[in-house]
C-alpha cells in the first residue's frame, strides 16, 4: 500500500468494521461452531476458525467470496513448513526454527486427524474429507498464521481482579482481518491497527511522505519469527527486535570447562540439577536482544548458581532459593543491558562469553568461524557483505542468511563485551 499523498500522524487510513471480520462468529456455520465448542478443543485454538475457513473457501455461495478473490494462490506460500526437510535442517541449523516447524507439522496432523476429521465426517453436509484434506487444511493454517490477527486481551482496570486465572487466560483466536492483512510489516513501521468495540482502524502513528509505503506492524518480531511465521525477514541491521537465544545448557557446558578436580565436576553437577529444578522449562533458553539480555531475571539466575561455592549452594538450597528484591530486578537490568556486561564480575562474564561461543558453533551453514590475525572471520559475513554473491542466492537462502548472521551478529557482540 503505497500513499498517494502526504499522511499525518493520527490520521486513520481505513476503517473496518465489526461486521467485516472474518472468524467463527461470522461465518454461515457459527452456530453449529458454537453449540460444538467443547469437541473443537485444541492446543492452538485455531480449529472452529478453521473449519470456518474450509467451509467458506470451498463455497460456491460463500458471502466472503469477493475477499477469497483477493487471497494469493497457496502455491506462493513460503514458510519454512514448506521447505524440504533438507533445506530446513541445512540452512536454518542453529536458528531454532527447524525445531519449531517440527514441532508446527506434528500438531497440525493431531490436530486435524483427532478433531477436525472427526468433526468433518460427523458433518457430510457441510464438509467432505476428500476435499477438505489434511494438505488444504495445513495451507490455511499457514495463510492464517501468515495474514490473520489477534485482538489483544483487554486491560484489567481493578487490579484485584489481576488474579492467576486472569494472568493465564488464553489469547483470543485469530481472525481474518480484510484490507488491513495487505498491509507489508517492518519494525520501523509507520502505521497500527487499533481495535474498538465497533470496529477496527488503521492509523498513522508518524507522518507518511508522498509515494512511501504503508507499513503495519506484526509486533516486536525478530527475524528468526518472521521466517517461520510469515516466509520473509528484514535486513539483519534494520530489523531492532532481532534476538538470539543462547540455550541454557550452552551456560553448563562453559561451566564445566577446564574442571580441574572430581570435587570441582561434582559441584558443577549440583549447580546444575539445583538449577534445572527451578527451570520452568528444561529446554530453556536466554534471549539477547541487540540492546543486550532480554531474559534478565533468568541469566541473573543461572550465572549466579553456576558461579555459587559449595558453601553458598548448600546455604541457597537450605533457604529454598533468595528472597524477591524489587530494586534488585532494576540492578539486574542494568547490569545486563550492553553498556553493563563489560563491568560484570570476570566468572560471569567467562560463562556468558563461552556459552555464546559455543551457540555460534552451532550453526551449520558459514559456520567457519575462526580468527585470522586476531580478527573474527565468518562465511556468512563475507556472504552478506558481497553483493554480487547476495544476488545469486534464491529467496530461501537469502532469508536464511538475514536469520542466521542477524543472530550471530547479536552473540560476537556479546562475546566482544564479554572477553577477558
């Protein structure tokens, strides 16, 4: 969408109202969708608007039918999920989103062979298996997570309202969004979609010169979230909210370098079982943003219990863990932001720095990391910086590139900060 004049701040580009969205309380079958609410139950809460989705799409009369003209052939859809599993394994190794794209593959065939194909077959009016397949079902999944939206939670304005079940309530499903799902993303974006009870509107949130693109926002998305969830990435310098993730067990295999006794391997050892047992998740990672950590209260956690004395571990497990310090979570941010990592205490800063050496060594494609007259040279680098080169890559290695080097970009600057 490109303006066809000068926009003001505040000004609204488009207003759509309620009755436009596309969901599973506007589709011809809501009712059914809503008196069988209990049996489309799934992890992800995408299979009533889905099933809306394989009704309307294959309707002759479908009302939505001049929005579905609109739709890019599913043909075009480019997600990692898409991608042979080779392409995935090889190039995004390291980035996390083959892992992710397995796990996505894997809950889309439970999900449509345990609910929607019993729901489908329990249905022969509405719906046939032999059309509304499990290939078809998969691409809408894809379109849904590539074009839909999702209205955010509303504000609590009591706070003791604030209570567990409302912090762990579910997000609310996914809808289809008309006109607005046109609009392109970047992180420097230059419009937002706002939600009121009556409609939605786009707005303009800086001014918006004669001919520039207009441009929504997906959310904070780094690059690796973009790929997986879009099929496109920014470039790795403009993109603000890239991340990388350096997994926790990065952290213990630093620490267990250069043990030098059984004693020193067995405190090691109780470090980490103390460590994994207060790990929500086991495959825990610590994200680092491009202004530093972005997982604060985590890294502050792992450093310090891989860092503790047999003494202060023995004191630490007694007390069942520290005490809550407001002020301390504000010392932790800073400690923790770029500008603090040079001045942390020199066996925090060795873990950190190792276990980013060790996430950059597993990424499987420019991976010829090293250092020639003491200057880091890496193939994915020399890529990126070669134009020529860069053009000659198709648009999955492209993207895979922009993801991978984004990533490593954010550990050499934590390892640079880090050094001794």
């Amino acid at each position: 969408m490109l303006a066809k004049d000068s926009i003001e701040e505040g000004e609204i580009l488009f207003t759509i109202p309620r009755s436009a969205l596309l969901h599973q309380g506007t589709t011809k079958i809501s009712a059914l969708l809503e008196k069988e609410r209990s049996s489309l139950e799934s992890s992800s809460g995408w299979v009533p608007l889905l099933l809306a989705l394989l009704y309307e799409y294959t309707s002759s009369e479908s009302h939505w039918k001049p929005y579905f003209s609109l739709w890019t052939d599913f043909k075009t859809l480019d997600q990692p999920m898409f991608w042979s599993k080779e392409e995935r394994d090889t190039l995004l190794k390291g980035t996390g989103i083959s892992e992710a794209v397995n796990t996505d593959l894997v809950n889309i065939q439970r999900e449509y062979t345990d609910v929607v194909l019993p729901f489908i077959t329990k249905h022969p009016n509405l719906w046939n298996p032999d059309t509304h397949t499990l290939e078809l079902y998969t691409q809408l999944v894809a379109f849904v997570m590539a074009n839909s939206f999702q209205e955010p939670q509303e504000e609590q304005d009591n706070e003791e309202e604030e209570d567990e079940e409302e912090e762990e309530k579910a997000p609310n499903p996914p809808m289809m969004v008309p006109m607005a799902d046109m609009l392109n993303h970047v992180s420097n974006h230059n419009a937002n979609l706002e939600f009121s009870p009556d409609s939605l509107k786009m707005v303009c949130v800086r001014p918006i010169h004669k001919g520039e693109e207009v441009f929504n926002t997906y959310g904070q998305m780094a690059n690796w979230q973009l790929l997986h969830m879009y099929g496109f990435t920014e470039s790795y310098q403009s993109n603000s909210n890239d991340t990388a993730d350096i997994p926790i067990t990065n952290f213990y295999k630093a620490a267990t370098q250069d043990i030098q006794s059984d004693l020193d391997r067995q405190l090691v050892e109780e470090q980490w079982e103390t460590l994994r047992q207060m790990m929500e998740e086991k495959e825990a990672a610590i994200v680092f943003g491009k202004q530093g950590c972005l997982t604060d209260t985590e890294l502050h956690t792992v450093l310090k219990v891989l860092c503790m004395s047999k003494e202060e571990l023995s004191e630490f497990k007694d007390n069942e863990g520290w005490e809550e310090d407001e002020e301390e979570d504000e010392k932790i941010f800073l400690a923790f932001c770029n500008e603090g990592l040079p001045g942390l205490k020199a066996s925090w800063k060795r873990l950190i720095h190792e276990a980013a050496r060790l996430t950059v060594r597993c990424y499987g494609v420019g991976d010829e990391e090293g250092e020639i007259e003491g200057e880091r040279v890496d193939s994915d680098h020399v890529l990126i910086e070669d134009k020529a080169a860069l053009a000659e890559l198709n648009s999955r290695q492209q993207n895979a590139l922009q993801v991978r080097f984004g990533q490593k970009s954010i550990l050499y600057t934590l390892m640079e900060l880090t050094k001794s």
